[in-house]
C-alpha cells in the first residue's frame, strides 16, 4: 500500500513539486550527416533560434577546411549552412536574442587571438558582423574602454543590456554589466581569481532569472553558482548543493521553473528548481541528474529550444554536438541513455509510466490478497469436516 501510494504522489506531484522536473533522453537521429562533426573540431557552443527552430553549432580546431565555425541545422538535424571563417577566432559561448521588431541576433564570445578574438561579437543569423565589443586581439583588464580576456559567456536582459562572464583562465575573473550604449554599468570580482563571495575562480557562463531579477554566474573552479542583483550587481546567494559537481554551463528550462546546469567533467546534467522569488532563493536542491554519455565526452555547453523543450549539447572531447529530448517526449529514434556517470532518474518522471505501474501494483496486491482469503476459507472449511461426530 505504501508503494502505490507513492507512487500516486508522484502522479499528482506531490513528492517532486508542484511539476515534474524533466529529464532528458539522447536523440540519435540528430543531426542527419554526422560526418559534419570532424574529429580534429570541437564543439564548443550553440544556440537555437526559437522561432525558426534553426540550431547554431560553435566548431573550433583545425579541421573546419571544409565549413566555417559556426554550423546551422534545422530542428530535424539537416544541415543548412556554415559560416565565420573570416571573421571569427576561436567560439567559447553563443546566444541568439531577438531585438524589438523580431529580429534575430547571435551574440558570439570570441576568445582567440586571430580574426579579431578577445571580444564579444553579435552577428546576422546569415553571418554577417554587426557589433564587436572588445579591443579586437589584445587580451586586457580594461574597462574604458572594456578589454577581456578569454571571454566566456554572456546574456542579455529585456532592455538590452549585456552581463558578461569574462575569464575561463585568463588575466580576469569577473562579471560586468555594460548597458545598450556599451558603457560599464558595474562589475564584479577582477583580476584576482578568489573563494569569497562577489569572487570567482573561472566564471564561465551566465544567465539570467526575470521573475526575481538575479544573474547567475557557473562559478566553475568554486565548484558554485552565485546570484547576483540585476540593477545593482550586489551579491544575492551561493549555491553549492551541487557539489561534487561542477558548474559549467547554466540555463533556464524551457518552463522557466529549473535551472539546467551542466558539469563538464562528469557529463551530468543537473536539474535544479528555480525559487519562485527573492525570500526562496536561499533553497538549493537537486531535483534531477541526467547522464550526457561518458565522462571523457566532455559537454561544454548546451542550448535550449523553448518550443519543444529540446536541448543540444556541444561535446569538446566527442568532437559532437547532440540533441537530448524531454524523457517524456518520444523522439524519432531514442538512444541509450546511459554512461560511466549512472543515472539517477526520479521514479515518476512520465506520468504514463506512473499510471501504468499503479494499476499493476493495485491488481499485484488484489492478487495477493485474493489468494489469501481463498487459503483462509479452505483453512476454516478443512476444520469443520474434521470435527468428529459425537
């Protein structure tokens, strides 16, 4: 009985929540030609146009001869177009926004050395440069004007102002803030790489929660994320319950109500309930964990389709990126979902399954206790036929 009752919690989220946390599944059938992923490209970054459903696919390494770093698909894995051999060095991060009249953009955190690296650049969707932010291939500390080194990541709010992570092992540690005229608004943490609060070892990607006006910033090396004001830049949390993983890329969900934070050395990904305002925020749990393949596939980072809930994840040491799916969506070809990580799934994830496994546990226990009550009759049958007569 206490099982199924369980397992009816489940159904009606009661045990995970208020909804269920996803979990997600690989997609083999994405993309169509995968001989599109040489082994000598890495695949750093991507991003997906939520309208048009195309996927942008950040490559870096010597074999891009044939294509240029960023690769575009459709949302069925054919291949569209490739383009940014000129004008790109070396992808870490990307991100597509949509400006006021619905035009889409590709924000691109390049940190190489040639073709204009160290900066940040936003791009046409077909490839042509728009904006670089940065002193062009010179790594700085700089911020009038603002100079990065190894710039990792970024993300945009409704007014257009731009939060930047900027150092994945370089001379700088720090977020800033610039606003839509590019000029600093405030930053946090520096040079110095540091434990502390407001410090970062490593922050390497950023994202922002609109519902309580807080940035947060994948503090890798602290093994942490940390939350930050939107306005004002000032400290809000630390979470850590994610240790012993890692932090190295972090999202919204296509709901809004989880984080998705990525570890890169143990190819989990994380599901993490997002705090439905500023008093909850104190609250770090872990309500799911997703292997992504082996340890040594190494995912980088990954990137949302907030239509279908969909997530492709760009794999430096498999030299792929791979498209996992809701567990509760049925893709074309589902593959394995295993790794040398282990999964660790809540039992209810699909509400199927969860009805399904009630009412076999409902008829199990009708079985048993059927039998139990025949055996019980017979018992009481055998008794009365043996009562000698007087």
């Amino acid at each position: 009985m206490t099982f199924s009752l369980f397992l009816l919690l489940c159904a009606t989220g009661s045990v995970s929540g208020s909804s269920l946390a996803p979990a997600y599944s690989l997609d083999s059938s994405w993309p169509i030609d995968k001989s599109l992923f040489v082994r000598t490209a890495q695949d750093f970054a991507t991003a997906v146009d939520d309208r048009t459903r195309h996927v942008f696919v950040g490559l870096r390494g010597p074999g891009l001869a044939s294509t240029g770093p960023v690769l575009v698909f459709d949302e069925h894995g054919a291949f569209l177009r490739s383009w940014g051999r000129e004008t790109i060095g070396m992808i870490h991060g990307m991100r597509i926004v949509r400006l006021a009249n619905g035009t889409a953009r590709l924000w691109i955190a390049d940190l190489g050395n040639s073709n204009g690296g160290h900066t940040l650049k936003l791009f046409s969707i077909d490839g042509e440069l728009l904006e670089t932010i940065g002193t062009p291939g010179k790594a700085g500390t700089g911020t009038k004007p603002i100079q990065f080194d190894q710039i990792a990541d970024v993300a945009v709010d409704k007014d257009g102002n731009l939060y930047i992570v900027d150092g994945d092992g370089g001379l700088n540690n720090r977020l800033v803030k610039l606003d839509v005229a590019r000029t600093l608004v405030w930053m946090v943490g520096g040079a110095k790489r540091g434990n502390s609060t407001g410090q970062f070892y490593i922050p390497h990607s950023v994202e922002i929660d609109p519902k309580i006006n807080v940035v947060w910033v994948a503090d890798r090396g602290n093994n942490r994320t940390q939350g930050f004001d939107l306005e004002t830049g000032a400290f809000v949390v630390e979470w850590t319950c994610m240790r012993p993983f890692s932090p190295c890329h972090v999202r919204l969900d296509s709901t809004g109500n989880h984080y998705l934070v990525l570890d890169l050395n143990y190819a989990v990904l994380l599901t993490m309930p997002a705090p439905a305002s500023r008093e909850q925020i104190s609250t770090c749990t872990i309500a799911n964990r997703t292997p992504l393949g082996r340890n040594d596939s190494k995912p980088h980072a990954f990137s949302i389709d907030r239509t279908s809930g969909a997530i492709y994840v760009g794999k430096v040491g498999a030299n792929v990126t791979e498209k996992y799916v809701p567990w509760n969506v049925e893709p074309a070809f589902v593959g394995p979902r295993g790794g040398d990580n282990g999964p660790s799934l809540l039992p209810c994830t699909s509400l199927s399954f969860v009805i399904v496994v009630i009412l076999v546990a409902v008829v199990v226990r009708w079985h048993v206790n059927s039998r139990r009550r025949t055996r019980a009759s017979k018992k009481r049958f055998d008794r009365l036929i043996s009562i000698p007569e007087v």
